[in-house]
C-alpha cells in the first residue's frame, strides 16, 4: 500500500492516523480591531448609498447605535466616506440609544464631514442652532466636527432636522432680493390651500349651523385676534379660538383639545375678516387629519354684507366643565 500523503489543507496524517494542524495554516485570526473596521466600513458605504444630490454635492444623515469608544469609531468612518468621495459632499454620521460606557458627558456622539471647510463651518451653525439645549461639546477640525449630544435620534425631529442643516448648508449663497427655490408668495400660498377645501360662503355656513338634519357637528370659529374682535365685532354663539391656538384644540391626539374634538368628521368653518388667513387655518386642520374643515369666504366681512344676525345657534356640546369655552358674545353686527 502506499504510504499516505500531506494534506492540501494546511493538515498531515501523524503517525497514529490522526489529522494535526500546520503552521501553514491560511486562516486568519480575525481581531477586534479588524472586525470594528469592518463595521466602519459597512456603516461608510451605507451612508453613502443614502445619500442624496443637492446642487452637485451629494448628503447624507447616517445613525448607528452607539459602540465603544464612539469618538474615534466615528473619525474612523468619515475618513472613510472621505476616502470614498472625492467630490464635493457634506455627510453627518451619528450614534443613537444608550450613549456608550466610555463617554464622561453621558451623551451621544455625532460627526459631520466634509470635502469643503465652508460646507461645514456652516453645518455647525445650522446644527447648533437646531439643538440648543443638547450640545453639551463640539470639537472643530476644519472639514470635519465631532459634537456630543445628548439623545440622538430620540424622536423623529432629529434626522429630519440634520437632513435640513446639510441641505442648507451645501446650497448656493442666494441673491437677497429674488425668492429662493422652492419657495412660495402669500397668493400661491393661500390657493393652495384653498385647492384642498370645499369654502363656504356666510349663507351657505348659516343654513349647515342651523339645519338639524345635517349629518355631522358642525362648528364656526372665529381666529381673529382679540383686537380685530374689538374693533369689528363677532358673531356670537361661535367658538373663539386664536389662531395660534387653532390645531391643539382640534387635534383629537393632543392633549390640549376641546371635550368636542374627539372625532375627526367635524365640519370646522373657519374664518377671519376677510377670508385670507383663514384659507390657511382650514389647510392646517386637514393636516392633523380634520378633512371636513373648511373656511367661510370673505370672512367677517362677507358676512356683515350679507346681512346676516350677529347672533347664530350654540354649539350642540358642552365642554368639560359645562361651559362655553371661547364662546364668543353679543355683539351688534352693522349694516
């Protein structure tokens, strides 16, 4: 018989038949250094494949739960996303949940880097500003900033918040006289908003108050400030509700609602003076979900031109406390 041969897998056959490992084996001993660069890497070409392009640099907001030592981790990621990149970009690489072992200040740890020292002196600004009260440090390094803040990506705000400072800060210096891109005047503003609602006009808003047949509660509200109210009058039996106020005493999610905003049919007919800002008001409520709301056209003063009574039907519900909340008073509407 012939006697056996090495292995080709870095083994031999001893003596007694047994397989024993070579120091030719070509495995590699993986370290905790290795691996952790590994994850730098894995985390770098994440970010990179969110990112997104505005005005030739691309951006991108990245959170990773927090590691040890998240300080040097995360220099080691944005060097290499600055590896990676070599045209214009503006990345911010942050941790998120329990702030690692290691951090004396008990926060998280966030870097945002560069290609362009400009981009990011003005991110530092914007993100300062955005997280007042939570920076408890920020070390500027030029094209790079390492920040520690407390309860990152706490809430939704967070990321949402670090998209809009890159997008900003990458963006053009603009000409102070011509609008930015993107935005929009009072005018497109308001019929905009009026493209999502279905406006009344003070008489159609007089028969839905008063029509005991109609199908769901309805309610008029007055937005106007105490001293247009002063000064013009109001029509009582409307609910008073400022518009700085208008969403939290609607929303059936907030805590700060009225006992009759507990459903989101309601039809809600806003107005105001003359019929502008309240177009906007009735948007804001189909945003927290109040799709019947709309507005009265030409506001307070349509309705003086109608002739219509200074004085319509309550609302059919109590608050909590039994009261009229902002309920408006008698007051003599002018022909």
């Amino acid at each position: 018989m012939p006697s056996s041969e090495p292995s080709s897998v870095g083994s031999i056959v001893s003596a007694n038949g047994k397989r024993a490992s070579t120091a030719t084996d070509n495995t590699a001993h993986r370290t905790l250094d290795s691996i952790r660069d590994e994850v730098a890497h894995s985390i770098a070409v994440r970010a990179i494949m969110k990112s997104m392009t505005v005005e030739g640099a691309k951006i991108s907001v990245y959170l990773t739960f927090s590691k040890k030592d998240d300080d040097i981790f995360l220099r080691r990621v944005a060097e290499i996303i600055r590896g990676r990149i070599t045209s214009r970009h503006l990345f911010a690489i942050g941790t998120t949940g329990a702030p690692s072992p290691t951090s004396s200040t008990n926060t998280n740890t966030l870097v945002i880097t560069g290609a362009e020292d400009d981009d990011v002196q003005r991110a530092v600004l914007l993100f300062s500003s955005k997280f007042l009260g939570r920076v408890a440090s920020v070390t500027n390094h030029g094209n790079f900033l390492v920040a520690a803040v407390h309860e990152v990506g706490g809430s939704s705000y967070d990321t949402a918040a670090l998209w809009d400072v890159l997008s900003k800060s990458v963006r053009a210096p603009l000409d102070p006289l011509s609008p930015p891109p993107g935005s929009r005047s009072t005018d497109q503003l308001v019929s905009a908003a009026r493209a999502r609602l279905q406006r009344v006009t003070p008489r159609q808003a007089w028969e839905i108050l008063h029509d005991p047949t109609y199908p769901i509660p309805a309610f008029l509200v007055d937005i106007r400030p105490a001293s247009q109210r002063a000064r013009s009058g109001g029509i009582h039996g409307s609910l008073i509700i400022e518009r700085n106020d208008l969403e939290w005493r609607f929303d059936p999610r907030s805590e700060a609602r009225l006992a009759i905003a507990d459903r989101y049919d309601l039809r809600i007919i806003v107005y105001c003076e003359d019929g502008h800002a309240s177009s906007l008001a009735a948007a804001a409520l189909h945003d927290v979900g109040l799709l019947n709301a709309t507005d009265m056209i030409g506001g307070f003063d349509a309705w003086k031109g109608e002739g219509l009574s200074g004085q319509i039907k309550p609302p059919s519900t109590l608050s909590e406390s039994g009261t009229w909340e902002g309920l408006s008073q008698p007051t003599p509407v002018s022909d």
